[in-house]
C-alpha cells in the first residue's frame, strides 16, 4: 500500500510563515518602525538625502539608549516613485512585520493613497515631504511635519511679487501636487496685482518637453515660475537653457527638488523658495553631523523633516511605553506642543498638521543653493 502525505504548506504559504516568524523574532529583540521612500526612480536624489537622514536618527536614538529599553530600527522599502508600488510596501510593513508608525512618502501622488490605506488601517502615518493640502483630508491617524501649499503658495507669490515680476509664465506638474500649487499661486499673486500669462500642466514621464516650453515662451512673461521632480526638471532646465528661455528668469518653487539632478552651469543664477530645512542651533547641529557622516552637505531640504519625524517617534513610544498606534498617536499631540525639532519648533494644530511651517528665500549661485 502506498501512502500519500498531503503537504502541511504550499510553498508560498511556508514562505510567508517563515517571514512572518523571522520578523516576529526580530520585533522582539527591537522596536520597529516603517519608512517608504523614493530611492529609484525620479525623486532618486531625494529619497536617498531622506534615507540618509533616517539613517543618522537611529544612530542617535540608539545612542541616547534606544526605545524602551531596546534597540531602535527603522525599516525603509522603496516606492520606486510609483502608487502601486509604494502601496504594496506600505501593506508590506503594516501586515508582516507590524509597525506602528510608518513615515512617507515624497510625491504627493504617492503620499495621499498611501496616508488612506495607512489610516484604514489605524497605522500612524507622517508626512515628510508631500505638499498638497489634500493631506489634511487623510484622517486621524495622520501627522504632518512640513508646510503645505497654502503656507508655500502665499509665501512664494509674495516673493516673486517683491521681485518685480508682474507677468508670468506658470509651469507645473499635472498631478495633485502641481495643479495645487498652480491654482494656489495663482490665486494668491493674482490677489497682488499680478497677471498670469500662460499656464502649463505638463505630463510627467516625458522625454522631451520642447513643445510645450515653446508654447510658453510666446507668452513673453517676465519670468518663468515653475515646479518639477528632479529627473523630470533636469530635461525641463536643460532644454530651456537650450532654447534661450533662460535668458528670462526662472523662479523655482521648491527649489532644491527642482535642481536636485540638474547640472551647475545650467542651474547657476535661478531664484526660488523652499521650505525651511534646518534651523537654530538643533539645525545647525544636525546639518554638521550629516556633513561628517556623508562627506558632502544635504542636497535638498527634506532630510530634516524626515529626521524629526523619526525623533518624534521614538519619543513618542517612549513617551507612551507602548507600541500600540493609539498610544503612539496620543504621544504625538502631546509632544507635538512645540517639540524642539532640527527644522524648528513642530507644534501640531488640531488636525495634526504643523503649524507655521518655515520658509526660506534661495538663490543657485556657485554650484550650491544659499540663502539671498
């Protein structure tokens, strides 16, 4: 007679177990938090200034004797720049290895889908880096570090008014993020006497952009007000320069994402605003401890936020001494009371987003960005 043994697991169902167990060990001898981030990609440059950032506030947490009197660890997976995949990492996190707090993305795009599925899932979410002021909308369980677009709009369209300009080109992205700050800005400079000549929505993904760069050019502004990711905005600024575009000035709004991967020559003598990246003697502490770590400074303005964001968590579940999201989160608006971070004071308002955000007036000069 011959006997059969029906298999106790499928091979995927032992590789999932396996995980599972493996990361169950490891949340025993560490407490765990999640990162989704843009390592590959357009926004390549930015996220790996942000991992850096993560990177350089566990070494400090674990310095100070970790949380709750374990090792402290942040696991980072990679959105690729893409809602799907940014959305598999997030479940990722949230269903085998179980952390509590999970901070991202950068692309508002990605951000927003990201924040709903983490907030349904009553998971802590942090913004870092996402501007839209559809982030208010995300739900309880969603804390905000960083100014949204109706801080930046009104703060960028008083800049670019005090500069002069009084006809301009408007060029931005056709997401969430860029169809937010056109309509703010516009409305905000329109407010002040200013007249918008022509309104670009460019498609992302593209490899040329002439076309539609000639098109605004015959709008003969004073100058060119724009917004773009990294990759992206390299191909923009380049065939700009080539067509004598630059001749007019270009204002960027965020200006180190719209320079993170164009080159220095084309780059030199363009204006913009940013969002405040460090500040006091915490920032300047900070942006000396990432230069000696990396041996180069920070190459766009976000790594603070990431950095405070990951501070304030594990002062958070230290606060809390506990792991569970609702205690967490309770910690959060609790210390969220002008809580001393690198990029500032972080109070949180009533739907947990920061209030009074800090902005900076920048100018490219001499292959880096510096304040004007």
């Amino acid at each position: 007679m011959i006997f059969k043994m029906r298999p106790l697991f499928t091979s995927a169902a032992l590789l999932l177990s396996l995980v599972s167990a493996s990361s169950a060990v490891l949340a025993q001898e560490s407490v765990q938090m999640g990162a989704v981030l843009s390592l590959t990609g357009a926004n390549a440059t930015v996220g790996e200034d942000v991992r850096r950032a993560v990177d350089l506030a566990v070494e400090k947490v674990n310095a100070q004797g970790g949380v709750l009197g374990k090792k402290f660890s942040v696991i980072v997976e990679d959105s690729g720049g893409n809602p799907t995949t940014a959305l598999n990492a997030a479940r990722k996190l949230v269903s085998v290895d179980k952390v509590p707090v999970v901070i991202g993305e950068y692309s508002s795009g990605i951000s927003i889908p990201l924040g709903q599925y983490l907030v349904k899932e009553g998971v802590t979410h942090i913004n870092i880096a996402s501007t839209s002021v559809k982030i208010r909308d995300l739900g309880a369980t969603s804390f905000n570090v960083i100014g949204l677009e109706n801080f930046g709009n009104k703060f960028s369209a008083a800049d670019v008014w005090a500069l002069g300009y009084r006809k301009i080109a408007v060029i931005a992205p056709n997401n969430a993020y860029g169809q937010g700050v056109a309509h703010g800005f516009r409305e905000e400079y329109e407010k002040l006497g200013g007249k918008i000549s022509t309104e670009l929505l460019y498609t992302a993904g593209q490899s040329t952009y002439r076309r539609e760069l000639q098109q605004v050019e015959r709008s003969k502004p004073d100058a060119y007000i724009y917004t773009a990711y990294g990759q992206e905005s390299a191909i923009i600024n380049r065939e700009a320069f080539e067509l004598g575009l630059r001749k007019t000035p270009w204002y960027g709004i965020l200006l180190s994402m719209c320079l993170s991967d164009t080159p220095a020559e084309i780059a030199n003598g363009q204006l913009g605003m940013e969002v405040g990246s460090v500040d006091g003697v915490a920032g300047m502490t900070y942006a000396e401890a990432f230069r000696t770590r990396y041996k180069e400074g920070m190459k766009t303005s976000y790594s603070g936020y990431a950095y405070d964001a990951v501070m304030l968590t594990a002062a958070a579940i230290n606060r809390a001494k506990s792991t569970k999201p609702a205690d967490i989160q309770a910690a959060l608006k609790e210390i969220g009371k002008n809580y001393p971070g690198v990029t500032g004071a972080i109070t949180f308002d009533n739907d947990r987003q920061r209030q009074n955000p800090p902005y900076a007036k920048l100018k490219y000069d001499g292959g880096k960005i510096v304040s004007r």
